[in-house]
C-alpha cells in the first residue's frame, strides 16, 4: 500500500490478452466492507514507470480472488474501513476506466469533503464540552464557571467558526459558478491549493478539539462508548 505517494503504488495489473491479472492489497478502504465494486488503481505499466504508469480499473466484489478484512478502527466506526486484497484476480480488459489523471482530480475533490467532515468532527467536540461543563460540577462549581474550561471551549469555538467560514467560502464560489451554468466541476480542479489547505486547516482543528474535549471530560473520555472517544 502506498497511502498519498501514488507514483509507489504496488498493485499491479498485467495485462494478458482480454484480460487484466490483478494482485496486491489496500488498505484504509473506506466502505469497502459493503462495497460491490471498488474502483482499483494499479500499476499497468510496468516496474519503474512511475505515476503515469498507473490505471484505474473496476473490479467486482464477487470476483475470484477478492477478499476483505475489516480494520478496527479508533473512530468512524461506521465507515466500514477495509483490507482489500486481490490474488490473481482476473477481470477483463473493458473494465478500465482511466488513467490517473482521474486518479488525482479526486483527490481534489476528496480533501473538500475530508475537511467538511473534521470540522464536523470538530464541532461535535465543542458541542459535547460544552453540554459537558454544564453538568459536570468540582470544586464547588459547574466546569462551565471555571476560567480555564470556558478558555478551553472559547479556543475551540474560535477554531471552529473561523475554518467553517473558510470552507463555506469554497463552496460558496462553486455554487455561484452553478448557478451561472458554468462548469463546476473544473471550478473544483483549479482549487488544488486552497483544497490542501482546508483539508490542513480542518484536520489541525479537529485534533486541537479532540484534544481539548478529552482534557474536559476528565477521565469519561477515556472510557469506551462516550461520544469524545
């Protein structure tokens, strides 16, 4: 598995005559204990040719060869997150969909939603705290009258509201660009950087939130089934 560095990609799709023989594992495959079909990038061309080496193809669950194991995950625990292995897999050579150019105009699209969902992720931190502190009583008063926990929660809110105004702006001009009837879809592709950005942004916050939200809740956060963990 090859994670973010694409051009190292191990999965390996030989081509045998109408047919492709797929073999090597994923891993972190979102979905792919439900999926029927996963949409498989693998190295067509050869060792040593690098990212443009690379091809999108559609195997299906059923196929011979196809197993998946579920991974257990810290969080997320609905998203069905995956091995995927293929052995020998044989599909043919008309479920190519692409190269990886298709591959990489994703990722776009992909780090938009990522960051939607940490600040999410975030925001349910901060709304947890803060329902938290005005339970939860010490040293003769509820958490939510202490100077440091309403610093803590200020914090997080600030985090929070300032990066869901950045995203709000992203999808702002797509919606314009929508509504003009212009392409959107490659008003996506020209924001390469600000989608890396927000994906930093949005993660970064969403760590800082976890964190603050642990150190609130005390030791609750550390057992299992509450919402912080």
């Amino acid at each position: 598995t090859a994670g973010s560095d694409v051009a190292n990609l191990s999965t390996t799709a030989e081509e045998k005559g109408d047919f492709y023989v797929i073999n090597g594992l994923k891993k972190w495959i979102t979905c792919g204990m439900f999926a029927d079909y996963y949409c498989v990038a693998a190295r067509t061309g050869g060792e040593g040719s690098g990212m443009l080496g690379i091809s999108l193809i559609l195997v299906e669950r059923n196929r011979p060869g196809v197993t998946t194991r579920a991974m257990d995950c810290m969080g997320a625990k609905g998203s069905g997150t995956a091995f995927v292995e293929f052995d020998d897999v044989k599909v043919p050579t008309s479920n190519y969909i692409g190269d990886v150019t298709l591959l990489l105009r994703n990722f776009i699209t992909e780090r938009i939603g990522i960051a939607l969902q940490a600040n999410r992720f975030a925001r349910e931190c901060l709304r947890e705290s803060i329902e938290y502190s005005k339970r939860r009583r010490a040293f003769g008063k509820k958490l939510e009258e202490q100077p440091i926990i309403r610093q803590k929660i200020a914090q997080m809110a600030r985090q929070v509201v300032v990066t869901h105004a950045y995203l709000e702006s992203l999808v702002a001009r797509l919606v314009e660009m929508e509504a003009k009837d212009e392409d959107w879809f490659n008003g996506i592709l020209r924001m390469g950087a600000e989608a890396a950005l927000a994906k930093v942004q949005a993660t970064n916050v969403f760590e800082f939130c976890a964190r603050e939200a642990a150190h609130i809740h005390g030791g609750n956060s550390y057992v299992k089934g509450n919402r912080v963990e």
